[in-house]
C-alpha cells in the first residue's frame, strides 16, 4: 500500500465517523478499499421509526448507505475533489430486525469522467438477504476550497469557535 | 403490544382533530433524533428541520448531511400519510427515490408532500425541500408506502 492511501484512509475513516451527523449515528466504518466500502451499524432506540414493532427508521438506512457509497465513490478520486450525491433510490426488502447489527456495504462500478456509479446494500443475518438494496450517482466537482491548507484552517477555526464556526460560515 | 397501538391511534386522531401534525411526529423517536417539526400552514403541512451540528455531513463546506435531507423527506412523507388520510398503523417504506439539486447550506430546511395516488394498499407521496424561496428547492423525493 503506498503511502498516500495509507494516510488517507485513516483520514477519511476519521472523517465520516467523528463528525456530525455520522458521530450521531454511530456507526464504524469496517473496510475501506479502492471504490469498495464497509460498514456496521449498531441498533439505537433513539432512531427508532416505528414505536410499537421497535423497528428504525428508513431514513437510518438512507444515511448509512449515503455515506457508505459516498465514501466508496470518494475513494476513487485521483484528484482533490468533492463528491456530491445526484441521484439515490433505495427499495426497502424488508424490515431490519430491532436489537441487531445492520451491515452496509457498497461498490463503485463504474467510474466516467464527471459521474461516479455506486450501488449499496444493508443487511443483518445474510448478505443475500438485503434489508435495503441501493444505487447513487456522485458528480465530481474539483474545487481548490478543499485544500489540506483550507480543511486545516477551518479545522483549527471550529477548534476555537465550537460550533460558533459553522453559524458564521454559513451566514455569510 | 395491543395497548400501544390503541395509544398511538388514539393520539393520530387527536393530532387530525387540532390539526397539530406535530403530535404524530412526537410519537416517532426518529424526528427528534434528526430534529423535524411540523405545523399546519394556508391548509398544507409545513415540515422543518432546524440546523443542528449532528445533522452536518460536510463540515468543511459546512452542509447538511444528504441522508439527513433522506431521512427528513421521507419522515415528512410518512407523516403527511398519517395525517391526511385514514391510516392507524405506521407505514411501511417500499421504495424511495431522492434527486439532490442543491447543497444543503447549515440553515433550516423546509418541506411540503404531496399524496399523488392512494389505493388500497399503496400510497404515493412525493416530497420538496427547500431553504429560501421554496421556487429553488435543494431536494425532491418520492416514495412508495404500504398502508395495509
């Protein structure tokens, strides 16, 4: 493994689980490969969906494999980059089970110029028997904003601030 | 198990009769996970998600997280069934299919559904996000959901 992937998968793994809304969820990133990404879920009964069965919500299911395609396709990228999500459907097969696990993986297949392909599935007790099945388009956007000077700056701003930085950000 | 579920519908026919959809959103522990809201306005339901630090996705931008945006669609759609047409059990999600058309800057995302088609067991519901003017929507969904 060369050394710039080495350093970058533990930055991405950082990334996606420490902040925000994937630190709410708290979920763990278990493979990151080359356009190949793998993730657990553990049950939480503040995102339940459904009160009387216990069952989650589908929208857990929409963020783990967002962010598990996401991750996938950001994998790919050759350049600095930014990878927003186009397009995602998801087709629900059946209710995840409450109380267990849910796993996540995804795949890029196939890779263009300007557009990333992905497709992703969850599942608990048997891969070939998906809770969710999915596919999501990612655009390339290369933008000099996301320089390791620029990520660092704003880092080392939310540091001080707190979440003080985000307000200001986003107001201006 | 029973009991429950007599609580629960008793509490959507209350939220019908004040026409306060957020009774119905107070019963799922998902929408305050994520922070979603609803109010009644010029006869349609208003969902809203407040900005919040877990709801982030892209810190350096900073934006919303797109599954938050997901989640939050397909919450309100959920909702807008519950409370638009005569359904006592939650419904359950088939499919659903979201096409992002603009970030999610970190300030209060709004949304309107609309039910396009009910039948006996399956409804369609599409769903709009927005933030400023909701002529610029960042987000529109729609979903499939069986109701029997």
């Amino acid at each position: 493994m060369d050394l710039k992937l080495a350093i970058f998968k533990p930055m991405l793994k950082l990334a996606m689980e420490r902040n925000g809304h994937g630190a709410a969820l708290g979920f763990e990133l278990t493979k990151i490969g080359r356009g190949e990404v793998e993730m657990t879920f553990p049950y939480k009964e503040e995102v339940i969906g459904n009160p009387i069965t216990g069952v989650i919500h589908g929208g857990v299911i929409v963020s783990l494999l967002d962010t598990c395609c996401g991750t996938a396709a950001i994998t790919m990228l050759d350049r600095p980059a930014i990878t927003p999500t186009m397009d995602l459907r998801l087709d629900y097969m059946h209710p995840a089970e409450p109380h267990q696990p849910i796993y996540v993986s995804a795949k890029v297949y196939r890779n263009t110029s300007n557009v990333l392909f992905c497709r992703g599935s969850a599942w608990q007790d048997d891969p070939e028997n998906p809770i969710a099945h999915c596919v999501a388009t990612f655009m390339k956007v290369e933008t000099p904003s996301i320089s390791l000077g620029n990520v660092l700056r704003r880092r080392f701003n939310r540091l001080i601030r707190g979440d003080k930085a985000f307000e200001r950000e986003a107001d201006r | 198990m029973n009991t429950k579920l007599a609580q629960m519908q008793a509490d959507l026919l209350q939220a019908r009769g004040l026409a306060e959809p957020q009774k119905i959103l107070d019963i799922i522990p998902y929408s305050s996970f994520i922070g979603a809201q609803a109010r009644v306005e010029n006869e349609r339901v208003l969902y809203w998600l407040e900005r919040r630090a877990s709801n982030i996705g892209n810190p350096s931008l900073p934006a919303i997280h797109g599954g938050v945006i997901g989640g939050f669609l397909e919450l309100s759609a959920a909702i807008e069934i519950l409370y638009t047409l005569d359904v006592g059990q939650i419904p359950k999600v088939v499919d659903f299919s979201l096409d992002y058309l603009r970030p999610g800057r970190y300030k209060t995302i709004y949304a309107n559904c609309t039910v396009l088609r009910q039948g006996k067991k399956l409804v369609n519901v599409t769903a709009t996000a927005w933030q400023d003017d909701p002529q610029t929507p960042i987000a529109t969904a729609r979903c499939h959901f069986l109701i029997a």
